[in-house]
C-alpha cells in the first residue's frame, strides 16, 4: 500500500532539471520545416504533445541551445504563462529537439524512477492543483521555477511497481493513439478521393480512355462526363460549371472568447493558428471548417465536435449547394496565403475568398461524395468518442493506482472492454 511508499524531492532524482531559450530573432526565424524541431508551451498538454503550431530551428540556433538538447525518455513541463504545469512526454517521432524558456526538462535517472510513472504522476489532479498553486505565488505571471521542481515530493513505489503502473496506464495511451492515427488514415482517404475527382479529374479522364473508372462502380461512374473542356481556371469536365465560391458556401467571422467564464471545458476552440484548448460552451454544431482570419492565415481545420472559432478565425455559417466535406476539402486545395489582404498582420478577407473563382462540379456527383466520405467521417467521431470514454477511465484510475488502492492485475481487462 501507499503508505509504505516514501516520498522524495524529486531533484536527487533527476540528472537533469532545465529549460531553454528562445532563439535570437523570435519567431522571425522559425522554420515551418527542418531536422530540429523547436517545442514551446502550445506544443504540451496533459493529455499528450500535440503537433499544431511546432516549428523548426536552424542548426546554428540549434548549437545555441545544446544544453537543452530532448533525449528520448524525458519529461516536458510548461512553467511560465495560462498554461504553467502542463506536462507530457518528450515526442520520439520529433527528435531531435529543444525547449524554449517556457519548457522545462525533466529527466529522471532510470534506475530509480520510471518516466512514464512520473508522467502520470504530475498530471494527477491532486499534484496538478499543488502546482498552480505554487507556480500562482509570484508578483506576476504564474511560473515554476527550477527550486520549485528540485524540492517536489514524489510518492517513490519500488520500481516495479512504477513500471506496472507505467504499462497499464500505457495500454490506454495505446489505444487512444491508434484512433487517432485510424482518423488520421481515414481523413487521408477522404482526401485522396477529393483530389481524384475534383483536382486530378481521374474518373473523367479514364472514360475519355474508354477505360473503367478504378475502384468506382457503374452507377458512380455514370456520373461522370466523357470530356474535359476548356474554362478560365483551365480544363474541367464537361457540364460543370466556373463560379465564386460563395455560390457553395458561405464563410462568417468567429467570435470572441467571454473571459468571465471558465474556460476549460469539453468543446474545443480554435483560432487562427488552430487548436487552441477548450471551453465550457460552444458556439456552432458540427462540422466546423475553419480557417484563419488574422495573424496565421492558409490553414484549414475541421472540427467534428461542438467547437468554438475564434474571432481570428472565419468559419463556414451556411452550406449552399455544396455538402460539407467537399467544402473542408476544397478550401484545403485553394492557396488562400495568395489572399493575404493584410500588410503587417496578414490578413484574409472573407469577401476576396468568397468572389474566389472556383470549379462548380455537378450536383450529383457532389451529393455522391458526400455520401462516400460521410461514413469516414463517422467513423471518427465514433473514435473520438472512445477515446474520451479511454481518457474519462483512465484519470479515474489514475489516483488510485497511483496511491495502490486498487490491483493492477485487475485493470488490464478495462481497457481490452473500452
């Protein structure tokens, strides 16, 4: 039981404590490429490293920050700003790395602590809360400082039992990865589809070979003309149309965020540079194209949840003569950067994106591409919704295993069940 376990300072067990810097020139010199990657405060949450917004570095700043270096194994804590305490892995695929000052590394030594138990650890409510309390001591802004960490206590089971706990935690990790890499392959296949029919005109060109359109039955290829033929945005099938975007869709400004009301929720909120955590109400049903209005603009996300869209975003507000899907997947082929009205700031003006001249398919085959990638689609938010019910069970568990209230032998069947 936990009360045999001892607790620590966290700092005898660490061969590492430190965060980074951010490199001469600011965001000025951020890459959207590259071979080291550069994780910031908005790259860690609890829950996992989220990818949205990371940015790259040259070797040369890279050489400037190589005592920050990420190894595989370590511990990423936020410890300044709104998002102080945050804690996740370090991400092995975006090795290598460094931290700017906002991010702290922790690297346990191996022998004595499991980095996955620590994880899970700092992440449970209770030392969440003793965190925010310290980091909220400060004459400023919220901050952790390096003393801080150093004299954390940490309930230290024998190694094994960290590990177990490590394992059995991971298995919910696990799972909640492969769904989310299946809604990554499903989007892929949505996008393959639309970039067939819509972009590279595929069905239209094989009949013009005489050939059977691949992988579509007769009754979908049916709908497709035998001819390309000239237009003002170049060769397109014969019968569909040239027209503004605005006769598909229609795009609106997001809106502001209320700040007297709590801000974490379950609905995600999204700005211009994307996901940008959540809040306790949501504006617009799904699904929710956005894209950016001010300050980061040519991205396009899609929300399959209740979602919020920021004022420094535009959203689509009304599907005219087009489905959604095909809405999303479109303004993901346009080159909206090319619109930037703005010249400090960029900018995207939703009247010049609107009189956008685009291609106006055929309405049953737009009806049919819906009905297509529509089940896709479901399929993700069907896994979305088990990856909630995976996260809801784990931080149940969580404080229990980690206090040894309950067995670990009798977790392993929660997750196969879930």
């Amino acid at each position: 039981m936990s009360c045999n376990w001892p607790t620590v300072a966290l700092g005898k067990y660490c061969s590492k404590i430190g965060s980074g810097a951010t490199p001469r020139g600011g965001s000025s010199v951020y890459l959207d490429s590259g071979e080291i990657t550069l994780i910031r405060s908005q790259n860690i949450y609890n829950d996992g490293f989220k990818a949205e917004g990371l940015v790259y570095i040259t070797s040369e700043a890279a050489q400037k920050l190589k005592n920050v270096i990420i190894e595989s194994n370590d511990i990423l804590i936020n410890i300044t700003g709104d998002s102080v305490a945050r804690v996740c892995l370090a991400p092995k695929e975006y090795l290598p790395a460094r931290v700017n000052q906002h991010v702290a590394i922790l690297r346990v030594k191996p022998d004595e602590f499991d980095h996955r138990y620590l994880r899970y650890f700092l992440t449970s409510t209770k030392m969440q809360n003793y965190l925010l309390t310290i980091a909220s001591t400060g004459a400023t802004r919220n901050a952790l400082t390096k003393s801080m960490l150093e004299s954390l206590e940490i309930s230290k089971p024998p190694l094994d039992i960290q590990r177990n706990i490590g394992d059995v935690l991971e298995q919910f990790e696990n799972k909640i990865l492969l769904n989310t890499k299946t809604n990554q392959t499903l989007e892929e296949m949505a996008q393959a589809i639309f970039k067939s029919w819509f972009v590279d005109f595929d069905p239209v060109k094989a009949k013009m070979n005489g050939e059977q359109p691949e992988g579509m039955d007769a009754a979908t290829a049916s709908l497709f003309p035998e001819k390309l033929v000239e237009s003002e945005l170049g060769l397109i099938p014969e019968g569909w149309g040239v027209g503004e975007l605005s006769k598909l869709f229609e795009l609106h400004r997001g809106f502001d965020l209320p700040k007297s009301k709590r801000q974490d929720g379950e609905y995600p909120v999204y700005a211009a540079g994307g996901y940008h955590g959540t809040h306790n109400e949501f504006k617009m049903e799904p699904p929710g194209i956005i894209t950016g209005r001010s300050g980061v603009i040519g991205n396009v996300y899609l929300s399959l949840d209740k979602y919020w869209p920021l004022n420094t975003t535009l959203y689509v507000r009304e599907f005219r003569t087009c489905g959604p899907y095909y809405a999303y997947h479109l303004l993901r082929s346009l080159d909206l950067k090319s619109l930037n009205s703005g010249s400090a700031v960029p900018s995207l003006n939703r009247n010049f994106v609107h009189s956008t001249n685009v291609c106006h398919p055929d309405s049953d085959v737009l009806a049919k591409f819906e009905e297509i990638v529509t089940p896709l689609f479901e399929k993700m938010v069907a896994n979305n919704e088990q990856n909630k019910s995976l996260s809801e069970l784990r931080d149940t568990l969580l404080p229990k295993l980690l206090s040894g209230e309950i067995n670990l032998d009798t977790t392993e069947e929660l997750v196969e069940v879930n």
